[in-house]
C-alpha cells in the first residue's frame, strides 16, 4: 500500500500582502484505504516591508519549507508507524521538497497524482463497453435497458475495484446515465427520496450519539463488571452488551471501533496482553476474535442493527417481495437461529482458540473503577436512552400506529437536535452517512429501473429455465444459491457493496426457482451479515477488529471459515426448522 504526501502551495507578493497571513501546507496521506491529514504552517518571519505589508523574502520561504519539509517527514512517519500499528504492510514517500521562481517569491510544493486510478479504471469501464457492444442484446430487452445494464455493470464494477471512492464513482456512472439519455434526470435521481435510504443515514446520526454521549462504553462497561470474573464470562459479557446496543446503534463499524475494542483493549493490557507480541494470546487475541464472530449474529438479530439489513429488504421490495411489519418479521424469523448461534460462539472459540489466562478476578473490580470514574449517568445519556427507546418501540408498533419506520428515526433525530445530544455540526461531520446516501441511491435508483424496464424479469426467467434443466427441487436450488450468495463474499471488501452487486440478482434467482419470496429474501438478508466474519477485509468491523494487532492474519482466515460453517450450520438446521414452524414455507 503506497503511502504519499505532498501538497501544492504558491506564494506571491499579492497574497502575502496581509500583515497576519500564515500560509497552511497541508495534504493527505493513505494507510490501507485510510486518509490522514498532515499540515503545516508557513510563518511570515522576517522579511521585507512594503508600506504596511509584509513580503517574506525568498531566502526566507526557503528556509521554513525546509523545516517544513522535516515536519512532513515526521509525520508521515509517525503514520508509517501507525500502518504497522494496524497490521498493514506500507511503503512511503513523502516530500515537501519546494523550488522557489526568482525574486517574486513563488513557491511551489509538488503533489502526487490524486486522481483517478488508471488500471482499475479502464477495466471498470470495459466492462460496461464490452456489456453494451460485444454482447448480443437478447432480443425481448429494449436497447434502454441494455445500455442501463453496461452503466450498471461498469458501476458495481468499480465498486469492488474503486477507481474513485465509492461515492464518486456511483455519482459517476448516474452522470454517464443521464448523459446519454438512458435514463432522464428525475428517474436518475429518484431513488433520493427512498424512504429506506434516509432510514439509514438517519442511524448513522444515532450510532455518533452512543459514541459521543459514552452511552454504548457505559452499557458495555456494565456487562464487564456483572460477568467479568473469568475470560469465557468476561467474552458472554461483551457480546450480549453488543447484541442490547445493536437494535438502536446500527453501525457494526461504530459499535466495534467506538465502543468494544477500547474496553477489550483496557481489560487485556491489565492482563499483560499486549498487540503484535507473543503475550496476544493470553487474552486480548480470544477477546477480539469472540467479539469479532459474534458481531454478525448480533447484526443478524435485528432489522435496525446494520445499515445492509435495511437494503436488502428495499432491494427485494423493488422485485415485489413486500414484507409486512418488517421490524417484528425479521425478529421473528431471526431470533431463535441468532440467539443459539451468539450462546455457542464463545463456547466454541474457548475451546477452539483458547486463552491462556483463564481467570480475569480484576476486570469487575477495574469495570467498577472506570464507572466510578464516568460519575453518574449524564443528561445527554438519559436523553439518548428515552429517544432510542421511543424510537424502537415505534419501530416495532409502529404500523399499528400508521408511523412509518423512517417518520420514527425522523422524531428521534429532531429530539436529539432539540435537547442538545447531538449538533448540526455532528449531523455534517458524519461523512459514511452522505457518502451511503449517494452510492445507495444511485445503485437502489439503478436496480428499480432495471426492473421497471423488464431487465429482472428477463433474466429471472432465463435462470429458472436453466434450473429447470437440472431438475431442481426449490429446496435444493435454495441451498445452491445460498451457498453461492455466502462464499462469494471472499471476493467483496463491503457487505453493502455485496448487497448492491448480487442480493437483487440473487433474490430473483430464488423466485425463479419457486422459493418462497419472504424466506428467499430473509435469508440472503441474513447471510449479508454472517459472511462479515470471514475475513480482515469482509467487513467495517473485520477492518476494525483485525486493525487491533491481536489476531494474526492465518487465524482470522482459519477460524472465520470455521465459524462460517458453524453459522451455516446453526441457521440452516434451527433456522430451517424455526422458519418452518413459524410458516415462512
């Protein structure tokens, strides 16, 4: 992974004329897909006077960029640092290296290329190329949807090679489609006043609150203290505080890095487990790797745990798969499959990846201290408990109540705004929930109008006439496309971008082959999240967790196909038979 800084900075006597101007040298630097800023600032000195401005001299611009040049450095290596830190390989290259044109006193500091990246895409958009003109266009698909279907490829394409950042490219491929009058603006850009979308920016708003207010450290402290006296009770303790966080913190990502991984790191440095040495095993190394698995069952559990779970159920509502009362339907169906495999997964990963300290007699003790120290329970956190609670319970009662679920997300946001929990400025700052915003609209725009223009229908019919060439039963098609839709995820680095490649595609494989549409789209539901234990990259929380330096590479790989047996497992065989009872078939 290259690591680069650099940043472009001129300087003329007009815009050195204020007396007060500092001139900022700043850049960004990239560790494993992360940016860092890195600035500086160039101090006026001493120099020429002109009137009542002040002109630095050449020599003196020369002089501070060469200090400057040295603070770069230094930071970029303390980045380096933090890269092995997290686990990653990095190389870097870092320059503030300046040349100064004459007595005008330009300076100009070079920067690397920040653009897009060349190999990933030429083959992003030969893929749409090759779609739309080497591929004969069936002849019952319209030529609109065809070319749709080449932009759409080219953009799933790009997410997994990311040419740009996700949200750059996904506006990009909207921009190609409304630039060539495939699809008219107002359809483009339909998608931006999804209901489901807004649902989830919205939790990204109520994720920040748990972590600003201490609300989700609090809770999670709590748990360590009530069954914190061994290792495999200290491990239960963390992964129900997660699964209580879950419904109302819908960000994996911020329950990992914002809230347990602190806590896990605390508890095994008392223990003299310490990151990237040997002592990992003693403690911290069981910690992660039991909070990492049972993330994606807590995730699992509830609708509102994850902000993939939410799209799934609008992907398959644009192919006609309309669930009633979502919320209590995909509890229903998930909790007794989630609960046994949670209760198992600390259980198995004991004895399967043991620690070597047993016993942690210290950890209530040292939870107590830290609550102690957090004092009583704050204003902000009673008022986030009282909206989360409302908002949930709107969410399970709300079509009952004639409230849709993103009417009740709405009323929590505006509460939080109005009692000061949460600013605008905190609302602005959350970049993922824009970023989401654009990239889900533009794929759940895309996907909708595929479907409005025959496109789905078209291939539903082409893979149920291939499976009927096999002679499958729909139990054993279901199985066939489960599997597939699972291990197919070694292959992806986000489970939303998974969702947005394949769930659709999926989902109306299984209709085609006579599953029945609410089981088929629960269980490719449920899977989005399970899969996120199978690798480093598999997931925001894998990123995470991985990052610590308490689990090594082989182990992570190793007991995530473990584990992703165990699940599969759990949810096919309880699963099975619960959804049976319940009458999903």
């Amino acid at each position: 992974m290259a690591l680069q800084a650099g940043a472009s900075l001129h300087l003329s006597p007009w815009s050195l004329r204020h007396r007060h101007h500092v001139a900022p040298v700043s850049s960004k630097v990239r560790v494993s897909g992360r940016s860092y800023g890195v600035s500086a600032s160039l101090d006026r000195g001493s120099g020429l006077k002109k009137g009542s401005a002040f002109l630095p001299s050449v020599k003196d611009v020369s002089s501070q960029l060469s200090i400057l040049d040295g603070r770069l450095r230094g930071e970029v290596e303390g980045l380096k640092g933090l890269g092995r830190n997290a686990g990653f390989g990095v190389r870097a290259s870092a320059s503030a290296a300046a040349s100064v044109d004459g007595e005008e006193g330009q300076v100009v500091v070079k920067k690397g290329w920040e653009g897009v990246k060349p190999l990933p895409f030429v083959l992003s958009v030969g893929v749409g190329v090759a779609l739309r003109f080497l591929v004969k266009k069936p002849e019952t698909v319209t030529m609109q949807a065809w070319q749709l279907l080449a932009i759409f490829a080219s953009t799933i394409t790009g997410l997994v090679l990311s040419p740009l950042p996700v949200g750059a490219w996904a506006f990009l491929g909207l921009t190609v489609a409304v630039v060539t009058k495939t699809l008219t603006f107002a359809a483009a850009f339909g998608a931006f006043t999804n209901d489901v979308i807004w649902l989830i920016v919205i939790s990204f708003f109520f994720a920040r609150g748990f972590v600003k207010t201490g609300l989700g450290d609090r809770v999670a402290t709590y748990f360590v203290k009530w069954l914190g006296k061994s290792t495999l009770g200290l491990s239960y303790g963390l992964a129900l505080s997660e699964t209580l966080l879950a419904p109302a913190m819908p960000s994996t990502t911020a329950r990992a890095g914002g809230v347990f991984l602190p806590i896990i790191g605390s508890l095994s440095l008392s223990s003299g487990s310490k990151p990237r040495d040997k002592s990992a095993s003693k403690l911290g190394a069981y910690l992660v790797m039991t909070q990492f698995q049972a993330a994606g069952n807590s995730s699992a559990l509830f609708l509102t745990a994850a902000a993939q779970n939410l799209l799934c159920l609008k992907l398959a509502q644009e192919l006609g798969v309309v669930i009633a009362n979502p919320w209590v339907s995909w509890f229903k169906a998930a909790i007794v499959p989630a609960l046994i495999a949670l209760l198992t997964t600390p259980l198995i990963l004991y004895k399967l990846f043991p620690p070597e300290v047993k016993d942690t007699p210290d950890a209530p003790a040292a939870a107590a201290e830290k609550l102690r120290k957090m004092g009583p329970v704050t204003q902000n956190e009673k008022s986030m408990v009282a909206t989360m609670l409302l908002a949930v319970t709107l969410w399970v009662f709300g079509e009952t109540l004639g409230i849709a679920s993103v009417v009740a997300a709405m009323l929590g946001l505006c509460i939080l705004l109005l009692v000061g929990v949460l600013n605008w400025d905190d609302c602005l700052s959350e970049k993922s929930a824009w970023d989401t915003l654009t990239w889900f609209a533009v794929l759940v725009g895309m996907a909708g109008n595929l479907s409005s223009l025959g496109l789905v229908k078209w291939m539903s019919d082409a893979v149920a006439a291939t499976l009927a060439s096999y002679s499958l039963s729909w139990p054993a098609a279901f199985g066939v496309l489960q599997a597939t839709y699972f291990v197919s995820h070694y292959l992806f680095a986000s489970q939303t971008g998974h969702v947005g490649a394949l769930y659709s595609a999926f989902l109306a494989m299984h209709i085609a082959s006579g599953v029945p549409t609410v089981l088929a789209a629960l269980a490719l539901a449920f899977n989005t999240n399970l899969f996120g234990g199978l690798t480093h990259y598999s997931s925001g929380q894998a990123a995470v967790y991985f990052g610590s330096g308490y689990v090594e590479l082989k182990d992570v790989f190793k007991y995530g196909a473990v584990m992703a047996v165990w699940n599969i497992l759990v949810w096919s065989v309880a699963g099975g038979l619960w959804w049976k009872a319940i009458g999903l078939y």
